[in-house]
C-alpha cells in the first residue's frame, strides 16, 4: 500500500476541521468561506497537475503539487494531502531520471488516478459539512464544537 491513501488514512483529520471551526469562525462564517474557497480551487489544482504531468513540466507540476499538498493540510485533508505528498516525492526522484518527459507520464497514469479518488472523496465530505453535517457553524458567541440536532 502506498503512504498516502488507504483505510488507515482518514479523509479528513477531524482535529483540524474542529479548529478551524473554532478559531476562524467566530460566527462570521469564516470557515464555511476558507473550505468552499478550497472545494472552489480543487478542480483547478488537479487540471493544472494533469496539464503539467502530461506536458512534461516538472517544474510546474512540482509548484501544483506543493500548492495542492498545503491547501489539502490547512482544511484537514489528511489523505489528499498525503497522496500529494507521495506525487511530491515521486516527482524529485523524475527530476533526476534521463526521460523526464516518459517518467512524468508514467506518473500521470500512476497517480492522477488516486489523486483524484481523494480529492472527490475529500470534496464530497467537506460538503457535507457545509450543508449541515458534523460540524455545522455554532451560534455566535458559542464556545466549543457544533452541537448534533
């Protein structure tokens, strides 16, 4: 089993997504902005990764990577951002190969594929969240996590 993905791996880490509830929202609906701003760019992220994985650039596919890694952290996407992690690496070790055009495509056909089943994973659940899941916003002034109707 690859680092990054599998049963052991949560979607989300629930710590973070609790804080992030907790430090940013302060009823203003901060949160639910930084995750639907996150959900937002997602497609993007991984469009940009494929063009630059299939294109040859690993410079550009490195830069995607990197911004796709830390955003996945910053909401709590724990096995998105460890999936991206493992792309990261696997990409320094195609810095140094002799086809670098080859490698990388060899690594769109190898990866792309799990980085897309955890970022629909991660999106479908952070989603759910928004519309009223576990951790729905508190009422303002309210301290501690979103209490279940």
């Amino acid at each position: 089993m690859i680092a990054g993905e599998g049963p052991e791996v949560p979607l989300l880490d629930e710590f973070v997504v609790t804080r992030l509830d907790l430090e940013l929202d302060g009823g203003g609906g901060i949160w639910r902005v930084f995750v639907q701003d996150f959900l937002a760019a997602l497609p993007g992220r991984t469009d940009r990764l494929r063009q630059a994985l299939t294109s040859g650039d690993t410079r550009g596919a490195m830069v995607v990577v990197q911004s796709l890694r830390t955003s996945s952290q910053m909401v709590g996407a724990e096995r998105l951002a460890g999936v991206a992690l493992d792309l990261e690496q696997s990409l320094r070790d195609v810095a140094r190969a002799s086809d670098t055009a080859a490698a990388l495509l060899q690594l769109a056909v190898d990866q792309l594929p799990r980085i897309g089943r955890a970022a629909a994973q991660t999106a479908a659940l952070l989603a759910s969240h928004l519309h009223g899941g576990r951790y729905r916003l508190r009422p303002q002034g309210r301290r501690g996590p979103a209490k279940r109707p």
